[in-house]
C-alpha cells in the first residue's frame, strides 16, 4: 500500500492526518474487498487552490471541500472484474499497486464543515476521506439511491475505526 500525502497548507489540525487517511484508506480497501495493494495520492489544500482545480476540471467557480481523480473504470462500484482484462492499463508498472486516483481535500473547507456540523476537525476530515476513497471505488450520488448506498459505507468505514459524530 502506497500512500502519498502532501500538505500545502500551514494549517494545523491537531491531530495525525497522516494516520487518519491511512486507516480510512485501508478500511475503505477492506470494506470493498479490492484484492490489490493499491496507490492513492492525497492533496491537502486550501480553498483558492481547490476552488481553481474545481473550476478547471468540473466546471464550478466555487471552492468545494474534496474532489476525487479516480484512475480505474468499473463497470459498477468496486467490480474489479475490468482491471483484470486490462491490467497494464491499471497497475503501477514499478510496484504493481493498483493506481486508484488522487484526493484533493481542502483544510479550509473541513474547519468551516466541522464547525457547522458540531463534531470534530478529526471527524470532518475522516467523513472526506471515507467519501473520496468511495469516488476512487467507483461509487457516485447522482441520484437519491446511489447517496444513500454512499452515505451508509460512509458511515460504515468510520463506525468501524469509532470515528464518531459526537466526537469532540
């Protein structure tokens, strides 16, 4: 498992974001049962910087609090039947981890959500990981059934590492 963070920010969080996206990322591998080691790059950012990268690639001239670059096609969420046809196309050619995407997650954005949601900077940032690790699987919320599928593995990646709402 290859994890890359980089921090852009000064931004302190108060607590060991490196750890926090390494556990999400793996309980989210787990939960999905993807049967590869696997690469995830992750970007912590600011609101400028994440609103010019939403902007240039989805259309929206507004900051946002994460964004996903998923680098696999799936046929439907966590099916990995497709990379197995075309792994060249999938795999890390050097480590022959499986390229999942990048995250992109801004600092701003989790400090303003987690105050107005009530619970944690830690919860906040773990609830974007969760859900960008899910964009990388192949899951979306376009319409009311796939959020909901979205919003229970959601919450079932962070019920499962006790990262609670009411968390301090």
């Amino acid at each position: 498992m290859t994890i890359l963070v980089e921090n852009e920010t000064e931004k302190e969080l108060g607590f060991d974001y490196e750890k926090i996206i390494e556990d999400v990322v793996n309980k989210a591998l787990e939960t999905e049962n993807c049967p590869y080691e696997a690469e995830v790059n992750v970007l912590i950012t600011n609101n400028e910087e994440i609103h010019k990268t939403n902007k240039e690639f989805r259309g929206i001239d507004r900051p946002t609090d994460v964004l996903s670059f998923p680098m696999v096609d799936y046929i439907s969420p966590a099916d990995f039947t497709l990379i197995e046809k075309s792994p060249e196309s999938y795999f890390n050619p050097e480590t022959d981890e499986l390229l999942l995407g990048d995250i992109m997650i801004s600092v701003d954005k989790v400090m303003e959500q987690a105050n107005e949601y009530g619970h944690s900077l830690k919860r906040e940032f773990a609830f974007l990981v969760a859900h960008s690790m899910l964009h990388l699987l192949g899951y979306d919320h376009i319409d009311d059934e796939e959020r909901l599928v979205m919003e229970e593995k959601q919450e079932e990646i962070l019920q499962a590492l006790s990262i609670t709402r009411n968390e301090g």
